[in-house]
C-alpha cells in the first residue's frame, strides 16, 4: 500500500452533476444501476475518467446510451475514449455486490435483516464505481425495491417522492435529495422497522418530521433520543442561526457498526449504544453520550455537509469544529456554571487521557495530517479533540460574538462547497480583524500543521519593593514523526493571581493605566515572554490556564500550599480541580520512583502514601455541602493510569497500578465516615431523570460504595458488600445498579460472581446491557493473573459474539485497556491481543486496525514486557495477508 500525500492534491478532472440511483436489494446479490451526468472539469487538462470501485461485480457500462471500451486499473475502472469537450456524458454503469458476505460494514451490508450503508470514508465505492471524495458533489436521486414483506421501510437521503408495490411481492421507494452531496453521505436503510416521529416548527415557521427508526420493540427506549433530536434543532437556530434545511431529519440505529454514528444527509445511522436507552437499561453516562452524539450529527448538517472537506487531510474542518459544538451544545444543555465546568473536565480529561499519549507515540500527526496510507486511521483523538481545542482556541481569541460572526461568514463564502482548514481560520479571522486571531493567523494555523503537545513553562517572580510580579512564560514542543524541528504556536492563556488567603488580586499589566478584572487572556506568541503585573499586594499563587485555554502541558512549581490554596479558593473550577489532579499526580509519581526497586509498593508503603494535609483537603471537598456532587466525584477521582504513565519516560505498568491502587485504599479508608456519610445522603435520588444534579449524585454514591467495597476487602467487613449486592437486586435504574455490581467486581468481593449471574439472567435479552457485562468483567481488577482466563472462557460464551463490533469492543478491547491485567509477566496477554488482532483482521481491519493501537506505547515498557511486546507486535508484522489498516499501525508502531 502507498502513502497518500496532501501536497499531491489536484482538483478532479470530471465532476459528476448528478446521480440516478437504483437499488434492487437481496442480501445475496444486490443489483445496482447508476446513471451519472458527468462532465469534464474545464480548468483541468483533459485526462480520462477514473471511476473508484471496491470489491464490486461489473456488468455493464454504456456512454450516452450505447457500449463503450473501458478498462480496468486495480480497483479503478478507467473510460479513456469519452466525448471530447465540456458537454455532460450520460453514464451507465450496471454493478452487484454481496451484502450479507459484507463483514467489514463498510459499504452496503446487512445487520440483523436489514440493510445499512456506511460511506464515509471510502465506502460508496462498495456500491458503485464513483468519483469517491468528498470535493465530488452531486445530486441523487435513489429508487429502492425489495421484498415488501421482508423489507417494509425504505429510506434514502432527502424526500420521498413516490412509492408502490410492483410484482412478486416487492415494492419500490423512490428518493430525491434536494442538496447536492458527496458520495461519502449517501445512504439508504431497508428493513422492518418503527419509528418514533415529532413534527416540529423552525423559528422561520417551517415545518419539519423528526423520525428516530429502531426495531419493533424498541420503541419505548427511543424518547431521550427524540428529545435530544429536538434540543439540538432548537439550539443550533438560537446558538448559530442555522435551521434544519430538510423536509424529514431521520435518525435509525443498527446494532452492527463500527463506530458511534454517521451524519449521512437527513438519514443519519446510529449505532444502538447512541439511540436506546430508558432508565431500567442505560445508564447517566449512555443519556449524556446520547444527546452529545445526537447533538453531534445533527451539527454536521452545517458543518459537514453544507460545507464539506475539499479531501480527507482536511477532516478535522468538519470533524474539530462539530465536536466543537457538541461539546458547547452539552454545556448550555447542562445549564449551571458547575455543570458546564464538570463537562469541560470531563472533555479535558478524554484529551489528556487519550490525545497527549496519541501525540507523543507513533500513531502522531497533525490535526490536519500531511499523509496517510489508511484513510480510516485517521479518524482519531487528534482530529476530534485536538481539533476540537484548536476550534475553541479561534473561539476564545475572538470572543463568543466574534465566533458567532466568523461562522456566519463562513457559511456566506463557503456553502455548498468542499473547502480546506485554512478557509475556516480565514473566515473566524477576516470577521473578526482586530482580534489577536487576525494579528497572529498565520502563526497561529501552526495548532493545524504541528504535531505534539506544546510544553508551557510557567515561572512568576515577585518583588515585594516594586509590588510587581513578573510571569515568565516560555514554550516547547518535542519532535513528533516525521516533524523535528517545531515553530512556537499561539498559546492563549487564561490567568488570575490568588493570595495565599485565596483572594482574587485585581490584574493590572505594567503598561495599563487600571487593573482590567481578576481574570484575563494572555497570548504567547513567542518562545519566551515576560508579562509584569503591577500592584500586587503579595507574592501570588498563579491560577494558569483557566478552563484550560489551551491543549498543553503547564509546567509550573507550584508548592504543596500553592495548589491547596487554589483548591480551596479559586473561582475558576477547572483549575480548582486540576489543583487536586496535580496533588494526586505529584504523590503517584513520587512513590512509582521510590518503588522502583521493590517488588510491591503496597508492601513498602502500606497505606501512607498520600500526605495528611492532602487527605484532609479531600475530606473538606468530600464534606463541602456548597460543592455539587459532580464535581466532587471528579476531585476525588485521582489521576488515571495512563495520564500517570504518560509523564513517564519508562512506565512499569505494574508498578504505577499498584501505587494508584494503594493511594485509593488510603483514600477509601482515611475518608470512611465521609465516604458513608456521602452514600447515605446522595444514595436515594428519587423517581429516574437523567439530569446534570441527580446524575452527578448518583456518580458519587457510586464512589462512595465503591470506596467502602475496597476498604471492606481490607478490613474483612461484610457489611457494604452486603449492601452493594441487595442494591444488584434492587436497584431503580442502571446507574445505581451498575455501580453496584462494579463495586463489587472492582473490589473482588466474593459476591461479585453471584452478582454478575443474576444480572445477566436479567439482562440477558438486552444486547446493550451484556455489553456492559462483558465489558466489567474485561475491566475487572486482576487478582494472581485471573482476568485473562475469565475474559478467554467468556469469549466462548454463547452471548459473545467476535464479529459484533460492540461486543468485541466490550470483552476484547476492555481487557486490552486493563493495565493491571493485561501487561502480565508471562507476555500471555499481549499473545491474546495478537491473536485477537489477526483474527479480527480477517474480517474487519477497521475494528482490528483499533484494536493494534493497545500497543502504541510499548517503547516505553521495560523489560520483560517490552521484548515480549515486540514479540507480539513482529508476529502481528509477519502476517502477509494484514489489511493496509492494520500493517500501517503496526509499521509505524515497530519503526
Ligand atoms: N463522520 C462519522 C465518521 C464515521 C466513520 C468513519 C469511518 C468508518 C466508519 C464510520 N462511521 C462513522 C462520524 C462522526 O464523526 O460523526
Ligand atoms: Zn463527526
């Protein structure tokens, strides 16, 4: 396989103006006729056409109503002797394909008796020979026909114009998408299904059906959807004046998909995880992801479909900027300014968790990547949330008022065309042309070209004589792939200054005339640079980075007090609770290296890891009645394992479990009374709502009864087990009763086994809840090397199902991500992890191609671990027959 480059882009040199699609649908042998209007693109030289086709039958192909020669070019069908000149060419090209043999789910292919298509990225070229990318827009017009009895729903992008029954038992729907499109959000449905509809009124008095499709007895789990379906159309109208521009938006879930939904024009297809839920079966967190990923689709109506990418390197345009709105459409929905704050932490804490690792290893690129070898590689971290920063970035440098304007700009030049990056930042800046966006642009689309997490270094000097502070910022970036030398960025960095008592301190720079509030932006557009702050009454403690305003690293010497100090009192929540997270880290790191020639820092260090002030500073949080319970359960959460090991050269994964372990026992039993006295007032939260304030009491009863399973492990107490298993029993909802059951696995508690029977002969009928079954137990806390053999037999479970993507993800990928569990000694779990990937690979390399990216970080391994990842990762390599997905993983992870 050869790379792709972004400097090779040229524009095509046909476009096709529009499309009559026909579809007669059998799972065995699908027959497609597509009738295309080509023409020749007059500001290219002529060159013939090249059709891209993947895995199709061709039958027949005709020009302008007769034969014609063609030939084939690996996958492409090339037409070298159409009509001279710019005059359109009819095209008729005759295909089938194999749904049900479609085991990847790209393309067409059928899940439980009905048909899906998925086409982004590469995948109408599954169904017909096209000019597939998205610079390609035209206009389709799609007629289904099948087995009425078989298939009753019939649906494709945009209007239904007509429908009938036609013989032997089939019938036909025909479809006319009013916008034109690319080819990679072309859809069409066909099965048995219902569907939930609301009609609704746009602000400008429109009309518009809302339908959310789901099998016949779903129907009841389909209503937070619907709802969510409905506040996203309201609040893009109010947020950014963008109206729903369709007749009929439809939303239909399949079980069989290998991510979490796709925004195909009016008929967006949904993976069940993001459409089902009622309070019996899904839990806080499925709500919320729900009316995100709900949110998130409907979004890219505007961004990403009315303005599209002019080619692939340029996803993050649509990708970046509708998580963007996601995530603001999630936190106005939140309300409250804790809430909003939990959701920012919540989405800081995927980037560091998840990006910074992704940024630092060999998967690295850049938001906008100048190759790729896979194009499905690279719907990653880096592209959604990354690119979601750099959006949040040109909105926070140009103010709310200035970003709404920017993007109504936007759509003036842009809709209805494929465009780049660069046009976005160009539009937000030329709307806006006093901000610091406009000054520093160029600069600035550096976030879009470098790879890497920036490092801010932060040193304050304070001089009691003069009362001024002077804060050194300076800021570097390690080289990435294929990237040694870095230019510095544009780091906008929100600030205040505290007294050690926590009081704000009013803000005034050298050159000011008046101090300008208490929070402000700073903007480092240099490699160093020194702001002096006048009037300071005392040496400050800095509060840096606010709300976190820019993805990097904050290197800074806060002390102990320091960062107790902005726990207690700063006014900007994000930092109050990165002030515990930098605590937590700071005590984790110190024990992992005085561990390292221990064979257990449970042993060396009993329970005392964590300092009493510290511990005493979580029970104020913990006991806080002012603190929402949200945020609480965030403060109380310490650093996870692979934040902790990304601030490792060498990362024993061991040892850095054992030590955050050890610091939660110390937290579960220093705290008891506060953790009893928290289940007993947040555990009843009365009738089911999924709502920001009840939600986040559940999340800290589920703590809470997690911290007492641990500690009763330790102290041979059967009382909170107890309690845990009747909450199994009786719960009132899926929250409560899975943090129950995973109190319980989590803290080994022999109970956990009849727990774990019970639910399952609950749920055994609910495809969504087993997944979360599965997934628990892949999760599990591993007990002399347990988990693999439990997570090998339930891979012969008769509810696992390898070919399912959900439920693949839940046992395999869930055990893959279990450090403690996974990275063993005798290397069997990374033989478990290859052997997966190679079988997985067999009929999926998107899903498999994920699953190699487990390894990403096993440089940083020691020994044994790490020539036995090697061992794994070159038996993955030897494979001949590997999928390009997952040979340029594997090849970039062993270069
Ligand atoms: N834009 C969608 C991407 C997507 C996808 C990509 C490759 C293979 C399968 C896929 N399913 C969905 C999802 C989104 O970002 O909205
Ligand atoms: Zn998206």
């Amino acid at each position: 396989a050869t790379a792709i480059y972004r400097a090779d882009y040229e524009a095509p040199a046909w476009w096709i103006d529009t499309v009559d699609l026909t579809f007669d649908l059998d799972p065995a042998k699908t027959r497609v006729l597509s009738k295309m209007r080509v023409r020749r693109n007059p500001d290219v030289t002529a060159q013939p056409l090249r059709l891209d086709g993947d895995e199709l039958n061709l039958a027949r192909v005709m020009v302008n109503g007769g034969g014609t020669s063609f030939k084939m070019d690996g996958d492409q069908l090339v037409l070298e002797n159409l009509p001279e000149g710019h005059e359109p060419v009819e095209l008729e090209i005759f295909t089938t394909c194999c749904p049900a043999k479609n085991t990847k789910l790209m393309g067409l292919y059928v899940s439980e008796d009905t048909f899906f298509t998925q086409c982004e990225a590469e995948g109408f070229r599954r169904i017909t020979y096209f000019l597939d990318r998205p610079d390609v827009m035209a206009m389709y017009t799609v007629t289904l026909r099948a087995s009425k009895a078989q298939y009753p729903v019939l649906l494709s992008n945009g209007n239904l114009v007509e429908s009938g029954d036609l013989e032997d038992g089939r019938h036909f729907a025909k479809w006319v998408d009013p916008h034109k499109k690319p080819s990679y959000l072309f859809a069409l449905v066909a099965g048995n299904l219902v569907a939930r509809e609301q009609k609704i009124k746009s602000r400008a008095g429109n009309e518009h059906l809302l339908q959310v499709f789901v099998r016949p007895g779903d129907l009841e789990k389909t209503e937070h959807a619907m709802n969510s379906l409905m506040h996203s159309v309201a609040w893009d109208e109010a947020r950014f004046g963008l109206s729903l521009d369709l007749d009929r938006f439809m939303i239909v879930a399949t079980s069989d998909f290998n991510m979490g939904a796709m925004e195909n024009k009016g008929l967006n297809i949904f993976n069940t995880k993001y459409v089902l839920a009622s309070q019996a079966t899904a839990t806080d967190t499925d709500y919320a992801n729900i009316e995100s990923v709900v949110g998130h689709e409907y979004f890219h109506n505007w961004t990403g479909n009315r303005v599209t990418c002019r080619d692939w390197f340029q996803l993050s345009l649509k990708e970046g900027l509708t998580v963007f709105r996601d995530q603001e459409f999630s936190m106005d929905m939140a309300g409250a300014a804790s809430a909003r704050a939990v959701k920012r932490i919540d989405d800081v804490r995927v980037l560091r968790t998840v990006q910074f690792p992704e940024d630092a290893g060999p998967m690295a690129h850049p938001v906008r990547p100048d190759s790729y070898i896979e194009i499905n590689n690279f719907y990653t971290v880096t592209i959604y949330e990354k690119g979601a920063e750099v959006v949040r970035m040109q909105h926070n440098l140009v103010g709310r008022e200035g970003f709404a304007k920017g993007m109504k700009l936007y759509f003036e030049r842009h809709d209805g065309q494929a465009v780049t990056c660069d046009d976005f930042s160009q539009a937000i800046a030329d709307a806006n042309p006093e901000s610091a966006l406009a000054e520093n642009l160029q600069q600035f689309r550096r976030w879009y070209s470098q790879a890497g997490t920036p490092v801010l270094k932060a040193v304050g000097q304070y001089d009691a004589a003069a009362q001024t502070y002077t804060l050194t910022l300076s800021q570097s970036c390690a080289p990435t792939v294929g990237q040694s030398e870095k230019l510095p960025f544009v780091i906008p960095v929100q600030m205040g200054l505290l007294t050690a008592a926590g009081q704000a301190i009013a803000l005034q720079l050298q050159s000011e005339e008046a101090a300008q509030g208490t929070s402000r932006m700073l903007v480092l557009t240099e490699a160093e640079q020194s702001f002096v702050f006048a009037n300071v009454p005392e040496a400050p403690v800095p509060s840096l980075l606010r709300s976190f305003s820019a993805p990097v690293v904050l290197d800074c010497e806060f002390s102990d007090a320091d960062l107790l100090t902005l726990l207690a009192h700063d006014s900007d929540p994000f930092n109050q609770w990165e002030a515990s997270q930098r605590l937590g880290l700071r005590y984790a790191l110190k024990f992992i290296a005085a561990s390292a020639d221990t064979e257990s820092a449970n042993d060396q260090f009993g329970t005392e890891i964590l300092p009493a002030d510290f511990v005493q500073a979580m029970r104020r949080v913990l006991q806080d009645d002012k603190l929402d319970a949200a945020f609480k359960d965030l403060v109380l959460t310490l650093p996870s394992e692979s934040y902790i090991a990304e601030q490792l050269a060498e990362v024993d994964p061991q040892r850095v479990h054992t030590v955050r372990e050890a610091m939660i026992l110390q937290l579960a039993s220093s705290l008891l009374p506060a953790w009893e006295a928290a289940w007993e007032s947040n555990r009843d939260t009365g009738a089911y709502t999924p709502d920001h304030v009840s939600a986040g009491r559940r999340a800290l009863a589920g703590r809470a009864l997690s911290m007492l399973c641990l500690n009763a492990v330790q102290t041979g107490d059967t009382i909170w087990p107890g309690k845990a298993y009747q909450r199994c029993k009786d719960a009132g909802n899926m929250t409560d009763r899975m943090a129950a059951l995973a109190a319980l696995v989590y803290s080994a508690s022999p109970l956990a086994e009849q727990a774990l029977q019970r639910f399952h002969a609950l749920f055994k009928n609910d495809a969504l809840v087993l997944d979360k079954w599965f997934a628990l137990q892949g999760a599990a806390s591993d007990r002399g090397g347990n988990v693999l053999p439990a997570v090998q037999a339930l891979m012969k479970h008769p509810d696992f199902q390898i070919k399912n993507p959900n439920r693949a993800r839940s046992l395999i990928f869930s055990y893959c991500n279990n450090a403690g569990a996974f990275h063993r000694a005798d290397a069997a779990g990374y033989a478990f992890w290859a052997d997966r990937v190679i079988e997985i690979d067999g009929f999926n390399p998107q899903v498999a191609a994920r699953l190699t990216r487990v390894m990403d970080r096993w440089k940083k391994l020691p020994e044994p671990y790490r020539a036995a990842a090697r061992t794994a990762l070159e038996r993955v390599a030897a494979k001949t027959d590997l999928s390009n997905d997952v040979r340029e993983v594997i090849t970039r992870a062993l270069a």
